[in-house]
C-alpha cells in the first residue's frame, strides 16, 4: 500500500470549509478482477480551526474480488494511558507552577534543544546566562551537561544529549535542591559553549516550559511525586486478527511514526506471525506525549498477511488524538467545538 497526501485535490476556495459545509474528493482506480485481491482505502483527516482547537476522524472501505474461501486480516489500533485513561481524554496539565510552598524539589526534567541565552523565557531575576561565541554546537551534535551547586561545587547531574532528549538534574538521596545551581554544555570535544545560573529550589519563580538557555523545563518532582509535568507516557497497542475462513501468514507488520515505517513484523514469532481463523496476535508500543504543546498525535498500522491458497490480503488503521490548549485562544469568531467527519465510499463506473 502506499500513503498519498490529498489536500492538493482539495477543490480552489473550499478550504477553510465552514460549518455545515463538506468537500467531495474523487479518485479513480483501475481493478483487476480475476485475482484474489483485497483492496482498501483508510482515510484520516485532521482540522485546525482557528482558537488552537484540533480535530480528527479516519474511515476505510475495503472489498474483495474474486474470493471463495476469503483472505481477511483486521487490524486495530488502541491507545491508553499509564493509568488507562483512553488517550483522546488526555489533557494539559492542571498546573504548570513548580514552586508551590508545600513541595521540595529534588528532580526537574529538561528538553535539550539549541537555544542560546537571549532566546529563553523565565521569571527567575537570579539567572544569568552566557553563550560562548566561538565554541559553537550543531544540530546533530552530542552535548554534555554537568550541573552543580554553584557555591560548593558539589556535582549533581552529568550526561550527554542530543536535540529533543530530556536531561534530568537531580539531587543525591533525593535531598532538595540548592537555591543556585550552574549548569555547563560542552561538545564532547570539551569546548563549554553555554554556562548558566539558576535557581530550581522553587525560592525563586518556575513553571513548566520555562526556558534556562537551552533548556526547557518538563516536570518537577518533589521524591517520587510529580509536583507538575508535561510529559505523558502512552501505550499503543496494535491487534492483528484472522477474521477470514483460512489460516493466515503475517508477511508484513509495519506502524507509523515521525521518523517513517517502524518493522513490527521482526518482534514476532513465526508461531504468532500464523494465524487460525479466528485468532488475534497483539504488540505494543510506548510513547511519552509532551502536553503542555498543543498538538495532534496520529499514528498507524499497516499488515499484509497469505492465505495458505496464496491470496494475499491487507489492511491499514489510522488513530489520532489531540490535546488542546487551556484555555483556548479567543477566536475571532466563536467556535465551541471542532468536529470533522469523514466517510469513503466505493463505486464501480456504472
């Protein structure tokens, strides 16, 4: 199967569709009847209406030619999270206070990223920042972070990192930590191009998604308590079932993901990868969602599978979910509630 995106078949002006309207996409496709075929069309669509309000829906249709003894696998999608809430509940964070008089902070987590000093947002008036004009970090570039008590030099956090992974700056035993803390990134060569100073005690202010050069805070903890936090771990779980009337051999597994196709076909074994009728193999996939950015996560299973006659079958699953912001950006126009629907039909020439 193949992924094609259609929002250039989108007909001049009907896009930004208002309420109550829809848009007619046709294809044409040539079928080849005297073979054992399935085919299917899975469609997901997404909107964005104005107020940071997203929207989803998927639809399929799939048929079959010239089948006595049908090759039928169905494919599935389900995702939770940790604490088995249905993802399309997940919310941002009730709070993104850090320092709260009743919490100690012994953890913060940090997205690393190439922001220099100018660049960062917080409210704390005891940082100090300065980014090294000759010591320069690429994109691609490994990082080492060592952070420490700026008074007594007493080490807490050192690791390497690379753009988008988290650094977590902790304190020995779980003890709070210090009201001033230094934190240098250096290449892996030595050079320091960024050292800066601040306070994560929760004395000064800090919130979630506050920037200290180039890093961003994503969660607090005071021990094992999440005081605030942006991150969410989800799980995916994919089902694979037989719903024909042979038995059938998974020859192809793969899921979605930002980076392209995931193979989930090698994590099987044969006697999973051959399926009786009736019979359903599972696998998941875990996922860590940043909250606090408003978003749409979609995600995707695509399987191919052979009946013991040799007739092939396939069958692909779209699912998404998105998180709002909280509140909603005023819009210049109410729009209370975004919902798109979308449905694939199938007809022959006449």
């Amino acid at each position: 199967g193949k992924t094609q995106n259609l929002i250039s078949l989108v007909p001049p002006g009907s896009n930004p569709l208002q309420v109550g309207q829809n848009i007619t996409i046709e294809e044409s496709l040539s079928v080849y009847v005297c073979d054992d075929t399935c085919y299917e069309v899975s469609v997901y669509v997404e909107a964005d209406p104005p107020g940071d309000i997203f929207c989803n829906d998927t639809d399929d249709y799939k048929f079959y030619t010239n089948f006595s003894e049908p090759c039928d696998v169905e494919v599935n999608l389900e995702c939770v999270t940790a604490d088995g809430r249905n993802c399309s509940n997940i919310e941002p964070p009730a709070s993104t206070q850090c320092a709260l008089a009743a919490d100690t902070i012994t953890k913060l987590a940090f997205e690393y990223s190439l922001e220099g000093c100018d660049s960062g947002a917080n409210d704390q008036d005891s940082f100090q920042c300065n980014d090294d004009t000759v010591c320069v970090r690429g994109e691609e570039e490994e990082v080492v972070i060592t952070c420490e008590d700026a008074d007594s030099g007493v080490e807490f956090s050192s690791s390497s990192v690379s753009v988008g992974d988290m650094f977590v700056l902790s304190s020995p035993s779980n003890a709070a930590l210090s009201s001033s803390v230094q934190c240098n990134l250096s290449t892996l060569a030595g050079c320091v191009s960024q050292t800066f100073v601040f306070d994560p005690s929760g004395d000064e202010d800090l919130k979630l998604n506050d920037h200290f050069g180039s890093l961003k805070v994503k969660s607090c903890n005071d021990g094992d308590n999440a005081i605030a936090t942006c991150l969410e771990e989800v799980m995916f779980t994919y089902f694979v079932s037989n719903d024909g009337t042979t038995p059938l051999n998974i020859t192809n597994w793969n899921r979605g993901s930002s980076e392209g196709p995931v193979d989930l076909l090698s994590s099987l074994t044969d006697e999973e990868k051959y399926l009786l009728q009736g019979d359903t193999v599972t696998k998941n996939d875990t996922e860590t969602i940043d909250t606090c950015n408003p978003q749409c996560v979609s995600n995707s299973a695509s399987v191919t599978a052979v009946s013991e006659d040799g007739s092939v079958c396939r069958q692909s699953v779209f699912s998404g979910f998105c998180i709002q912001t909280s509140p909603p950006t005023p819009a210049p126009t109410p729009y209370p509630l975004c919902t798109v629907d979308v449905e694939v039909d199938c007809v022959t020439a006449d």
